[in-house]
C-alpha cells in the first residue's frame, strides 16, 4: 500500500507541474504560420517597401524561437502571433507603396521620354541653324546621355526595381534641361 501511495503522490506531481506549464506544447503551429506569412512579405517586396514593419515581423519571430528554446511558450505563443500580424501588414504595406512606386517610375519615365525627344528636337533645330560644332556637341551629347539614361531607366523598370528606375531618372533631368541662352526657334 505504502507503494500506491507513492505513486498517487508522484502521478499528483506530474499533473500538478503539467498544470503550471511544464508540459505545455511549443506553438508551431502559430510559429509555422509567421513563418509562412514572412515568406510572403518577403515576396511582395516588404523587404523594400515596408523595411521597418518586416524587419520588426522577423525580430518578433526570433523572439518567438528564443522563447520556445527557453520553454517560455506562453510568450513564445506572442511573439508569433505579433510576427504574423507584422509580416501581414508589411505585405499589404508593401502593395500599396509598391503600385504608387510604379506609377511614380512609369510618370518619371514618360517625362523622361518626352525630355529625350525635345532634347532630339534641340539638336536637329541646332544643326538646321548651322550652329558651331561646339554648340552641336553640347546638345549631341545631352540627347545621347539622356538616351541611355532613359534605356536604362527602361530596363530597370522592366526588372519592376521602381525606386531605382527614380534614381537613374533624378540626375539627368537637371542636367538635360534646355540651357538657358539656347533658343529652340530659327
């Protein structure tokens, strides 16, 4: 008898430590989920678009996995669920900016188009002028950087790496302008 008793006091024991979390399940499931949902942030260009909120959904997916490592599963639990939800925003965050970077790079690449063309057209109005050939040289050489400036530009935006397409664009349409003293009438 004095071994039932043993028993009943170590099976209590058992229950009782279970019933405080000692026996508690990591949540993979939760972890597998935040897992998942940064992969497709990831997909959608988060990793551009919303930098800091992916970076935050990954942080907080560490954080889960540091937590089941310390048996900590109730915050284990949080922390995936935070990474989830971040990396949900991040890839909705990161449609948004993403569709408004396009249509920014498609508007600065059709400006740059039309910059090119008037940039032809002060050439050809330059050379019809008989202009000097140093003058002639100054707007050959702005239609031509523009040119590769926009055909690179062109390129990249078919790679869909809008905010560099905006970066190509930037520095020649200063320098592309019109000069100030050249006319475009004959």
């Amino acid at each position: 008898m004095r071994a039932g008793r043993r028993w009943c006091f170590v099976s209590s024991f058992i229950v009782a430590s279970c019933l405080v979390g000692a026996c508690g399940d990591p949540p993979d499931k939760e972890i597998q989920q935040a897992e998942s949902a940064i992969v497709a942030a990831r997909a959608a260009g988060a990793e551009t678009y919303s930098r800091s909120e992916f970076d935050a959904s990954t942080n907080a997916l560490k954080n889960a996995h540091a937590a089941v490592d310390a048996r900590d599963y109730r915050q284990a639990l949080n922390d995936a669920l935070d990474a989830r939800n971040r990396a949900q925003a991040a890839a909705s965050e990161s449609t948004d900016r993403r569709a408004t970077a396009r249509s920014d790079a498609d508007r600065a690449l059709r400006n740059a188009a039309l910059a090119l063309v008037d940039a032809r057209a002060r050439f050809r109005t330059a050379q019809a002028a008989h202009r000097p050939p140093r003058a002639l040289a100054a707007e050959r050489k702005a239609a031509t950087e523009l040119e590769s400036r926009v055909q690179e530009a062109r390129a990249t935006f078919d790679r869909a790496d809008y905010p560099k397409v905006l970066e190509i664009l930037a520095a020649p349409a200063a320098r592309c302008a019109p000069p100030a003293h050249t006319s475009t009438r004959s």
